[in-house]
C-alpha cells in the first residue's frame, strides 16, 4: 500500500529536521516527554466524582463509602459523590461501572461477593471481575464473628462444633439470606471443622437477629456492630472471632484460628475499582488519595466502630489478592453446592 503524500512529506521533514537540529531538538522533545509524563502523574479532576455502592444505604459498604468520600473529596477538590445501585447481588452496580468511561470519574467499591464470591455462585455473571477492572487499592475487613443464642449452651467454639457433630444436621444456623457474608462464612466454617449445620435463610439481617434472640434458631455469623449491643445485653455469647487477629473491642473473645483451626479467616473486605483501561497516572492518584483518606482520624473513628480493620494494598497486591479470594471462596461455594437462587 502506497503512503498517502501528507505522511510521506512529514516523515521526509521530521528525518531532515534532525539531521539539521540534531541534540538542540532531542533535548526539546525529552523535556517535552517528561513535561507530559509529570502532567499525567498530577492528574487533577476538573468535575465530581461518582462512587458507586453495589447495595443500599446503611451498610458496612456504605458507610465505608461516605467516610472515604469526603476525605478523598477534600483531597482532590472536586465532590465525591456515593451512588447507591442495590441489586442483583452486587451485579447491576459492577456492570455500571464495567461500562463507565475509563477516565477516573467513575470509580466503584468492590466488595468480597461481588469480586470473589459471584463469579463463582452465578454463571452469568454480567461483569467479569478481572478483565472489566482496574484495581486502585484494597482498603479494610471486617471479620465475621460466629455467635450463639439461648438456644445453644455453647460457650466456646469447641462445644459447638462438639454438639454439632454429636447430632449432624440437627443444629441450625441463620444468615441475612442466600449468599450473604454470614451465610459464607458459616459454611466456611462448616468445611474447616467437618460439621453438618442447616442453613436457615431470612430476608435481611433484622429478621435473622429476632430468631437467634428468641432462640428459634442455634447460630449466627455477623459483623459485631449486628451482635455486640446482645452481647452486652446478657442475650448472645459470641464464641469466636473470623479475622486473623482478636478484635480490641472483644480481646477475650478468641480467632478460630486460635480455637483449633489455623489459617481460618472469615471477613468481608472492600477495595476500589475503576474501569479497566483506565489510565495507570489516574489508578496511582486514586490510590494515593485512597489510602490518605485511610489515614485520617475521621475515617479512621469511623471504621473502629464498625470493628474495620484497614488493610491498604496497592493495584497490584490488590489484583493478586482478588485472584487468591475467588479461589478459596470458589472451593466454599462448590464445596456446599450454593447457587444465586
């Protein structure tokens, strides 16, 4: 194919005007390379930011969200507004933001179920967690506690695994519903320990509490904003922690880890995204920004009371990290035979 005019004659000039200028234009077009390279890595957003939220408002997602988005807001000068798009499990969300322009003004919270337990519980899922994304940072857990009401006398993890095995099937346990986190975590905890336990779904979390405290069912696994006002209140009995580590408002209460089963963890985790292709100057800034926002005392009151354990990785950790979470959810999920009906 025969090169149009135009390109010929500019290449023919530009193969002249360094022959003629030699260094003087190489030193210009190196300063101008790098003048563009730094432009990029000081990436400032001229208009508002949307935050998009997989589930609604009230939650451990949407409070992380508000918090991180008036640090980050205040940092970058522009608004950082949350966009609630509850549904689908988190897929109507992850499918906006998959479809978002690429250019940083659209950034969404990835969560554990939409990153690492969908892929493996729906089969068409509309979104696909690690080609439609850039991951920008990993930014806390919160762990699952594992609790029991009056109508189990357990007191320790110990006993209930004890009893459970002494009539399989018989105990029972509740969750918020079909694949949530408690649901997960306790049939993680069903596979390290070898026990058989009837999951009783609900429709959301308030329903589930009322049957643990009125001891129509064994068990639980939540957060522990969910139980710690029972627990004081003399109506629940926590038996132990899912996270690595003891929780400072609960240092009595022990890991799973520590009550026989190593390497246990169970907990929700959040982290940014923004649409795959996005600029890698955009992902750093976001990132920075990020784990800032992380830092501050504001963010970080507010997570403590939530019992939320900031846990900042950057794009790449975060990626390995997801890719490490599908598996091990992904054996869960097979493991106990779930599905998103």
């Amino acid at each position: 194919m025969n090169t149009p005019q135009p390109q010929r004659f500019l290449r023919s000039f530009s193969r002249v005007a360094l022959r003629r200028l030699g260094a003087p234009l190489a030193v210009l077009m190196m300063a101008a390379g790098l003048g563009a390279a730094h432009a990029a890595r000081d990436w400032e957003p001229q208009r508002p930011i949307r935050l998009i939220v997989p589930y609604g408002p009230g939650g451990s997602s949407d409070v992380i969200a508000r918090a991180l988005a008036v640090e980050m807001g205040q940092s970058l000068g522009q608004t950082v507004f949350v966009d609630n798009k509850a549904g689908g499990q988190g897929a109507i969300a992850m499918q906006d933001a998959a479809r978002a322009a690429p250019d940083g003004y659209t950034i969404v919270l990835g969560h554990v179920g939409t990153l690492a337990v969908n892929p493996a519980m729906m089969p068409r899922l509309p979104y696909d967690p690690l080609k439609d994304f850039a991951p920008v940072a990993l930014l806390t857990k919160v762990p699952m506690l594992f609790a029991v009401g009056p109508a189990d006398s357990s007191t320790s993890l110990a006993q209930f695994v004890a009893r459970a095995k002494a009539a399989p099937g018989q105990l029972n346990y509740g969750s918020a519903g079909n694949g949530s986190a408690g649901h997960l975590a306790f049939e993680m905890l069903k596979l390290a320990a070898g026990i058989n336990v009837t999951h009783v779904p609900y429709k959301g979390t308030g329903a589930q509490m009322t049957d643990l405290l009125a001891g129509n069912i064994d068990a639980a696994a939540a957060g522990l904003p969910g139980f710690l006002p029972h627990v004081k209140a003399g109506k629940l009995r926590i038996l132990a922690v899912g996270a690595a580590q003891r929780l400072p408002a609960i240092p009595d209460v022990p890991t799973v880890a520590e009550s026989g089963y190593p390497g246990f963890e169970s907990s929700q985790w959040f982290g940014l995204l923004v649409p795959a292709k996005t600029p890698a100057a955009v992902v750093e800034r976001l990132h920075a920004e990020a784990v800032k926002a992380l830092q501050s005392a504001s963010v970080r009151r507010r997570l403590e009371e939530d019992s939320s354990t900031p846990a900042p990785l950057g794009p790449k950790d975060f990626s390995a990290f997801i890719v490490a979470e599908q598996k091990r959810w992904g054996e869960v999920v097979r493991h106990a035979r779930l599905s998103a009906n």
